[in-house]
C-alpha cells in the first residue's frame, strides 16, 4: 500500500484521539502481523495519550474480501478499506505515526471497540476520547 508524505514522524506535541486515523509504520513485524506503512484506526482515548508516549491502534487494509474481523470503513472519507479488529497495536506515537489523515466518527470507534472487546471477552461502554 503505497502512502505519499511519510518520510517523517508526528511529533509529540499533537495528542491524538480515539477515532483519528493515522498513517503508521508497523515494520518491523513477526509472522502474521500486518506490515507495512499503512493507515490505523487510533482506538485509545486521550486521557492514554497524555500520559503516554503510546497509543493503541488497529491497522487498516484495502483487502476487501469478508473476514469476521474486519469492519469496512463508511463511505465518503477519505480512507477506504477495512479495519482490522484482530490486528490491535501498540505502538510508540513519535517511532511510528507519520501523520494524522482524519477523524472517523464516534460510533464507528465504538463498533471497531465492541469487536476487540468481544476478541478479548471484554465490554465495551462507550467511546470517549
């Protein structure tokens, strides 16, 4: 997946939000993860990211093909593709955030948090952040 003006990172005066769709670096990877420099779903809320250099994201693909862990991104933004529930990352935001695309709504953060939940057997109350 090809992603133009990535050749340098975020810096840390910007703090991200559960919903914000980032352009990340995911390299280097083991196995199966996904790789790459791609787009990622940030789904870790603020209060994380002002204590943290860390945030916590699930990387997006343009594979299209149905999966039980893959949720499409609506129609009419900017990125398109699907999201990745069983991929969930963290990642050091001033290592492998390249730069901030846009923010997806809140409901569509909570949808992507109630699959990880349901991955991880936890509950998921709302979307705040």
């Amino acid at each position: 997946m090809s992603v133009p003006n990535v050749s340098t990172t975020m810096t840390s005066s910007h703090i991200l939000k559960a919903g914000d769709i980032v352009v990340v670096n995911l390299d280097p990877i083991r196995g199966s993860e996904q790789s790459g420099i791609r787009p990622a779903l940030v789904i870790s809320n603020v209060l994380m990211h002002e204590v943290s250099k860390r945030i916590v994201v699930c990387p997006i693909t343009r594979n299209m093909t149905p999966w039980p862990t893959k949720i499409m991104i609506p129609d009419g933004l900017k990125t398109q593709g699907m999201v990745l529930a069983d991929q969930v990352r963290s990642l050091d935001c001033e290592e492998r955030v390249l730069r901030q695309i846009e923010t997806l709504p809140t409901e569509f953060v909570t949808l992507v948090r109630s699959y990880v939940g349901r991955l991880l057997d936890l509950s998921v109350t709302g979307a705040s952040g």
